[in-house]
C-alpha cells in the first residue's frame, strides 16, 4: 500500500504550522506500507493542484491530508467537506473567495472514504485525544479535502482519500490563554496511528461517534 500524505505549510500569522512539523517526522513505512509526503501551499485551488499532481505521480492507494485546527482538544479526522469557499481570513497568496462553489460540477458534499471511527479509537488505545469532527470548515483545509475527493471520483477509482486536523502546538499558545496544545511526538504519534487503521481496517467499524450539537 502507497499512501501519500500531505501538509499545509504555515498560515494566518503562525511561525509553524504543526501538520507540517508532525508529517515532516512520520515514518517512511508504516504497518507496510509506503509513505510518499507532499507539503501544500495554504493557497485556494494551488493547494488542489499541488496535491492533484501528486497524485498524478504517485498513484497512490490512499491520500490522507492534514491540517491545523487550533483550538481544538485533539486529533479530528474530518467525516465531511462541503463545496464551498467561505475564507474568513485571506490565503498565503491574499486570496479570500467568499460564498463560492469549490467545483461547479461538484457534488453539494463529499464524505471521506477513510476508516475514521477506527483511525479515533486507534488513537485514543494509543493514548492521543481524538474525536470525530463533522466540519472541516470552509477555508483552505475543507477546499483541499473536497477538491481530492472531487478527483478522486473523476479519475482514481482505485483511491480513497480523507482529511484529519491537528490542534496548536505548544510553543503555540504562550501566547493564547486557555488555548489546547499537543506535542509534536504527539501529534506525530497519532497520525501513524491513523496510518495504522487505514492500513488494518479496508472498511470502518460500528461505533457510535455522533454530536448533539
């Protein structure tokens, strides 16, 4: 198994970006299978392409995207992204597309095709904070889990693909009081735990991880 996983680099003001510094020290195989990592410019529709033409290249088996959440408690696979482009803050290029479709033949939502119940109990076994989470948001992390399901479906039939975020790192919220922060050997930890059910579990397990609000 191929598995391409990608990273945002730094974006809105952060010196780090805590996607890029965990995915830059995951393993190169995991569970046997081989991992192909790709950075992303936080940039609408540069992030797609840069993913896409990875994909071209790589063939991969699964592509699994991450990005940053600050303020969240702990590792977030995402069960869904929406067509739409609603940037509260510009891009790295001072790019911010407000209320528009991401695809115009696209579908009104794409759901991921990645394990992510067993990725969140995997995580949580392995002693990392994890949950569900059913909005990716509308920015750049929503746009590139949706523009690779969109090409996956119009062109790698043999490809699954999906979207977890990360909180804040530590050195991260000196500065922000009250703000939850992992480590980095956290974070590192819990994305090969992810890696870990993608490769054991080719469909999710029953569990119930639904929200009441």
């Amino acid at each position: 198994m191929k598995i391409l996983l990608t990273a945002f680099d730094p974006f809105g003001g952060e010196p780090v970006n805590p996607a890029q510094e965990a995915v830059e020290a995951v393993k190169d195989n995991i569970a046997g299978a081989e991992i192909v990592k790709c950075i992303v410019p936080t940039v609408f529709y540069k992030s797609i392409d840069t993913v896409y033409a990875a994909m071209k290249k790589e063939n991969p088996d699964v592509v699994l995207c991450i990005g940053q959440a600050g303020g969240r408690i702990g590792m977030t696979p995402e069960r869904v992204a929406i067509n739409l482009n609603e940037a509260r803050i510009p891009d790295n290029e001072g790019n911010q597309p407000l209320d528009t479709p991401i695809f115009e033949d696209g579908k009104n939502a794409y759901f991921t095709m990645l394990p992510v119940k067993a990725m969140v109990a995997k995580m949580m076994e392995k002693g990392i904070p994890a949950s569900l989470s059913y909005t990716a948001g509308s920015y750049v992390c929503n746009h590139l889990m949706y523009g690779v399901l969109y090409h996956i479906e119009k062109e790698f039939p043999n490809t699954k693909g999906g979207f977890m975020h990360v909180p804040f790192l530590h050195q991260q919220v000196m500065d922000k009081k009250n703000t939850p922060s992992l480590s980095k050997d956290d974070i590192v930890k819990g994305i090969e735990a992810s890696i870990e059910a993608i490769v054991e579990n080719e469909k999710d397990v029953k569990a119930v991880a639904g929200e009441l609000d």
